[in-house]
C-alpha cells in the first residue's frame, strides 16, 4: 500500500529521480526544482530545531524525521518520505507499544496528545526520559502523526537529586528536632538531679550516711553531665573540622588498665563481669598512637556495652592482626548483651540515630557515642566494626594501622 503510493507520487510530480530526468517539460521542471529548494529549506529548519520532530502513520511507519531523531530512531538517512523505520521499535515492552497505537489512532482522530514516558532508541540498551507533543498533519497530501520530542533526561536525572537531596534534608531536620529532644532530657535531668540534691545537703539534721548519699548522687550526675557537654563539643568539633590526629608514644597495656580501672566500680554495680585481655607483654606496649582518640573510643564502646548488658560479662582487650596491608592492631568489645539486628548494624554508626531505638530511648544516651567513634577511627586512619546477634550480644572492633616504636 505504502510502496503504491510512492510509485503514484513520483509518476505525478515526478519527484522519482529516473521520472525527473524524463520530463520534457521545462515549467514542470522548474516546479519540481523550486519545490526540491523548498523541502531542502524546510528540512534544514527542522534540522536547528533543539526538539526531536518525526513524521509517521498511525501503524509508527516514518516518512521524515529531523537531525535530533537520527540518534533515537538509528538512521543518518535523509528519507524524505515512507520508509521501513517504524517508531513503536522505541517502545520495547509489547504493552508500551499497544498503549502507543491507541495513542495514534486517537491524534489521527484529530485528538492532539502530550505524553510523558521513556524511549529506548533503537539499537540501544539507553532509556531517554521524553515529553512528546503529537498532532495530525498532511503531509504530501497523505494524514500523518507529527510528534515533537523533548529529551528530559537531564532534567528527570536533575529531578531525581532534587527529591533524593529534599528527603535527606527532611530526615536531617527530623533526626536533628528528636535530637534536641534528646538532648534537653539528657541535660535537665543530671542537672535537676545535682540542684535537688544539693539543696537538701543544706538540711541541718541530715544524717551523715544520707549525706553521703546524695553527694554520690550529685557527683554522679555532675559526670554524666560533663559526659553529655563533652560529647555534644566533640561532636561540634568533628563537624567542623577541628579535630587533628595527634600520634605520642603510648603504652597499650596502661590503657586498658586505665580503662579497666576506670568501669570496675560500674560493671560491679550492675552484677557484670569485666575482662580484660592484652595483646603484647608489658614490656613491648608501646606503640605510636593517638592515646587521647583511642581511649574516648574504647571507653564509648565499653560504656555501651555495660549500658545493653544486663547479665554476663563485658570483655575488651586488643591483639596484633595481618591483613591484606600489613600489620594492624585490633581492639575489641565483647559483650552477652541485647544484641542489634542485622538491618540496624550500620546506621548505629551514623549520628543522632538512637531516636528510631525504644531500646536505646530507655536507656538514655543521645546517639553521638558511636558516630564520634567512627569519626575518630577514620582520622586515625582505621575503621570500625560491629559482629551482632539480637539477644545474644554484640563484638565491636576498631582496627588501626600499626606503628611501633624501634
Ligand atoms: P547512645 O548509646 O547514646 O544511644 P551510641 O552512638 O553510643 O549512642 O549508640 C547508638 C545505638 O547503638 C544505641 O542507641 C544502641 O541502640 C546501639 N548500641 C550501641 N552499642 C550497643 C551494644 N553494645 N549492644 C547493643 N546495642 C548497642
């Protein structure tokens, strides 16, 4: 049908080359080469058009299709009319395509159409996010579609960041009012604790083991408080940069006994047994390190572990491991505690995170021990790691880089 037209079209305006060539009729003559200028005319202006613009039959057959179509219907060639290229190709998904012919039929029906939807061009695997405009037009005497496309890629991808970049915001902004929540509770409640108490150290007929009482009660709070400030400006000071790595000679061992000394009294108060074990003897614990980094890291993770064990043991120690990079110390904090399931592991490590935790929320904290952990791992040059079972209890390693001393 398509192949008769053609014949009939050349044989009456003997635009067929051979058919060209034959006419003894110089008027016709010069009709046909001031309608060939006019096409070439025509044909260049569709070609600066920015759009993609085609020219096809409600069954998707193209007769003309500009420059900015050659790439998306795979054809440099200049058709100029009918041809064997058919735009539901661009359309894999059969489904797409029967949507497609619907769409046609109705513009040939004198409904104009614009779609939004996603075109695979020919002979490629790409996807281009495109808005197409489609209205009926004659072309060569013949009702053909006339689409103009519009490649939204850029902007679809441009779109996509925009959303991904406002849901971040919106979950910072989240995170950021629970935190303040937090943090207000975790300030007011030590501080009414030690201005309460204090108060009452004031009444004259308080009894010497009373007294004694509250003031340990004072001087705890005044800890955790000094625990919660020091957090929050260490965290500030990450934030912004602040923080330098600052390498001493250190002994290990003096460490974990420091460590060892310091939470004995607090593993005691809650029945838990605290362990202890040394990688090196003694005599060959010193390494080059961050002392001040280190000890802030070990203390956060074995602080956590005394906090989400409630009966058991809290051991911590480090060994000398071998990797892939060479020699590396490996510091560990092992407790029988409530464990962390698998899909929390990683965001444990990401600040202000523990508001999503009931479990955390009763136990007070404000989230930032295991973020100033991983930042501090970082600058050090190592990582951190979590091995966990829920109910059973958790490992924490942190890995740094190992420099003796010679
Ligand atoms: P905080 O302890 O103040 O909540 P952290 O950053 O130290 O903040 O810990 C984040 C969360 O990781 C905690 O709220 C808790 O849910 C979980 N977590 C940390 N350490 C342990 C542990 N040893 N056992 C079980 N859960 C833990």
């Amino acid at each position: 049908m398509r192949d008769d037209w053609k014949e009939q079209r050349n044989q009456i305006i003997g635009l067929g080359e051979n058919s060209f060539k034959k006419s003894y009729y110089p008027e016709l003559q010069e009709k046909l080469s001031e309608l060939e200028t006019s096409y070439k005319n025509l044909k260049s202006i569709f070609d600066n058009v920015e759009d993609g613009i085609v020219l096809h039959d409600e069954n998707g057959f193209v007769y003309f299709h500009n420059r900015q179509m050659s790439g998306i219907i795979n054809t440099g060639e200049d058709l100029g009319r009918e041809s064997d290229i058919n735009v539901s190709e661009l359309f894999p998904d059969e489904q797409d395509k029967i949507k497609m012919l619907g769409i046609w039929k109705d513009v040939m029906g004198s409904i104009p159409k614009v779609i939004s939807t996603i075109l695979t061009p020919i002979g490629s695997d790409s996807k281009i996010h495109v808005q197409v405009s489609m209205n009926k037009t004659v072309w060569y005497g013949r009702p053909l579609i006339v689409a103009v496309i519009r490649d939204f890629t850029e902007r679809a991808k441009f779109e996509n960041q925009l959303v991904k970049a406002k849901e971040k915001a919106e979950e910072g902004e989240r995170l950021m009012t629970a935190f303040l929540q937090n943090i207000s509770h975790e300030i007011r409640t030590p501080l009414n604790a030690i201005m309460g108490f204090s108060g009452l150290l004031d009444e004259s007929e308080l009894e010497p083991d009373r007294r004694k009482d509250f003031i340990s009660i004072i001087l705890r709070s005044s800890n955790q408080l000094l625990h919660v400030v020091n957090d929050i400006l260490t965290i500030s000071s990450i934030e912004t940069r602040h923080i330098k790595l600052r390498e001493n000679k250190t002994n290990l061992n003096e460490l974990i006994d420091n460590l060892f000394a310091t939470f004995k009294a607090e593993a005691d108060l809650k029945g838990l047994e605290l362990r202890h074990q040394k990688g090196f003897s003694d005599d060959n614990a010193e390494v080059y390190t961050d002392l001040l980094k280190l000890h802030q890291i070990i203390s956060n993770l074995i602080s956590n572990a005394l906090k989400y064990t409630h009966r058991g043991s809290v051991t911590f120690g480090y060994d000398l491991k071998s990797g892939e990079k060479g020699e590396f110390l490996s510091f560990f904090v092992k407790d029988t505690g409530i464990g962390i399931e698998k899909e929390r592991q990683q965001i444990i490590f990401e600040k202000f995170r523990k508001i999503d935790d009931k479990s955390g929320t009763l136990n007070g904290g404000m989230g930032l021990g295991l973020s100033i952990a991983k930042a501090f791992a970082d600058i050090m040059g190592g990582r951190i790691k979590v091995e966990s079972v829920a109910g059973e209890g958790s490992v924490f390693y942190l890995e740094i880089p190992y420099k003796p001393i010679y």
